[in-house]
C-alpha cells in the first residue's frame, strides 16, 4: 500500500498560446505537475519561462488575446478547463486563492483593508453578519503578523510597508480558508529581512492550515529552503523536476545547473566574476525545433537540434528532459 499523501492538483500537457502581432506566442508547451495536499511546491525559471503564466491559467485569469488552452487541470479530480464560467467563479477565492506579486496594485487604494477583508468573505460566507466577517479578518491579520490588528483594519493600503501590504495580501487569501495558494513571487522588491519572514509565515501557514501552496519565484535559495518538490520552467516548458533537498544535490538538466551557478555567484561575496547564462530565451513566436535550451546550452549534441528530449529518470521522483542524463545505478541486491 503506497503511503503518498492524496493529490490535489493534477497538472497534464497543459498548453497555452497567445495572439501577438508577430503571431501565435506558444507560452505554455506540454506542462505537467503533480501536488499533494499540505505540500509546497516551488516553481523555478528566469523572467518569461511562463510561471506567471502557469499561475493565471490555473485559474483561468487569461487575457483577451488568449487563443487557445488545452490539456488538463483537475483539482480533487474536477477538470477545471471544463468547467463553466460560473463554477470557475465559486472556486476562486473558494477552494483557490492567490498572492499576486504587486500587493500594491492588488489593493485597491479607495477602500480601507477592512472593506477589502469583508469583500472578500461574503462568496464563501454569504450568510455572515458584518460583525462576523469583521472578527474573523482581525483574527487573520493578527495570525499573519500585523501589529494592533483590530485598530490598523481601519487603515487604507498606502499607510501599510510593502511587507506588511503583502501579508495583508496572505491574510486575504487565506480568509476564504483555500485548498490551493497560488504565491506569485510574494516575495519581489522585500528587503531580506521581510523576506524571511514571509517564508516562515508561509511554512507556519501550511503546517497550521494544512494549505498547498504552488510558490513562484525566481530564487533558487528561496524554493530549496520553503519547498517540497520544485518545478523547473524554461521558456514556457519544464525542463526538470523532483523533491527539493534531490534536484538541488544533483541538478541534472544544464539549465538547473547554470541557475544555481548564477544564483552561487550573486551570493559570492569574493572578486570574481558574475556567472551568466549566454544567449537570449528563445522567440516563442518560432519555437526552435529539438531542445528548447540548446542554443544556450554548454553540453549541446546534434541530437539536441533535432529533436526534443523526454523527461528521463535521474533518481526517485526526480526527472530531466536532457539526453544526457542516466538515471542512477541501483544498489545490488543482498544475497539471501
């Protein structure tokens, strides 16, 4: 009898392309992910590998200029590419709930955090009285750190620090007590100090709640440190996935591994040089046959420009989709 905690989320072949005036932008090619409940699983890649993207798509927040969308999203078994625009309204802010990466943008200045809080309570508790949903906000921003909850309520969002906006933000998203947070670089522009503690929170959060967070960022220390599993995109593809402490100790994609070499020599405090990928991402507009990476890649073969690797196997959970990589040896059998 297997012991894997239930799935969540069941991300297959997910597809997603976009009108440009250069043509049909193909952001999202061929993604599959799997997610527990209580489990956070970090998604990884530079500016335009489609994170962000993945995050909308899930729920279904796609622009005007989207042009198609294929392949499967079940969350709890339920497709949510089938659903009517309806039912994929009761979910949002239901069972999924998001942290945009700009807390300022996504609150709305005209309103005080306490209008906003009980805005956002009225889909899942139509029934509750102001005075409840009023209670129950306070209780949350004190859960997620604010000083003097019950008098800051009456605040409007300019008269918050970006790190206390953000975990507002948390605090809104949790209000409606979701099965899925989606963190959308929740993180971006806070000092290291905040930072810190919006990863604490986070972790806090999924062990008191038992909520699964999709967490995106672009910090590789970030996602080794909060993560259960990680997700590696790479111009709207992943390229790599598997538990944290195992892609981590052994990447085995050459994208994995240039990232972290980027990521160590940031963090290098000596004269040496900064690392950096050569190359551009590619044109999404004219998607390159073969491996998506090869042009950048420092291990290319001539089989890479002919056709696109598979994931392959490079150790218990943990795949690549590189020809170069093998999955480990097994260890020999005891003799009886």
């Amino acid at each position: 009898m297997s012991n894997a905690p239930p799935s969540l989320l069941t991300v297959r072949d997910l597809s997603v392309s976009f009108a440009t005036t250069r043509g049909e932008a193909k952001v999202l090619r061929g993604v599959s992910l799997d997610m527990a409940r209580g489990q956070i699983v970090g998604v990884v890649g530079e500016s335009g590998s489609g994170k962000s993207t993945l995050a909308t798509a899930l729920l279904r927040l796609m622009p005007g200029n989207l042009l198609r969308m294929t392949g499967e999203m079940a969350l709890d078994g339920t497709d949510l590419l089938t659903l009517s625009p309806a039912r994929m309204r009761a979910l949002r802010g239901a069972r999924i709930s998001m942290i945009f990466q700009d807390p300022m943008s996504a609150l709305n200045p005209v309103f005080s955090i306490r209008t906003l809080m009980t805005d956002v309570q009225r889909a899942k508790t139509p029934g509750a009285s102001r005075a409840q949903m009023h209670a129950r906000a306070v209780a949350m921003l004190d859960k997620v750190g604010i000083p003097d909850a019950a008098e800051r309520i009456r605040d409007y969002p300019h008269q918050f620090s970006g790190g206390m906006r953000q975990r507002i933000m948390i605090a809104m998203a949790l209000l409606t007590e979701p099965d899925l947070l989606i963190a959308d670089e929740p993180t971006t522009a806070l000092d290291v100090t905040i930072e810190a503690q919006i990863v604490r929170l986070l972790e806090a959060l999924r062990d008191n709640t038992g909520v699964s967070i999709l967490f995106i960022s672009h910090s590789l220390g970030l996602v080794a440190e909060l993560c259960d599993q990680v997700v590696v995109m790479y111009a709207g593809t992943v390229v790599e996935s598997g538990p944290a402490d195992a892609l981590f100790a052994r990447p085995a994609h050459p994208y994995t591994q240039a990232l972290l070499a980027c990521e160590q020599s940031t963090r290098d405090q000596s004269d040496a040089k900064l690392v950096v990928i050569p190359g551009e991402v590619p044109d999404l507009t004219r998607v390159p046959t073969g491996c998506i990476f090869a042009g950048r890649c420092a291990h290319v073969m001539p089989e890479c420009r002919a056709q696109v690797p598979a994931l392959r196997s490079a150790g218990p959970g943990h795949r690549a989709a590189c020809f170069l990589v093998q999955a480990p040896s097994q260890p020999p059998e005891a003799a009886p």
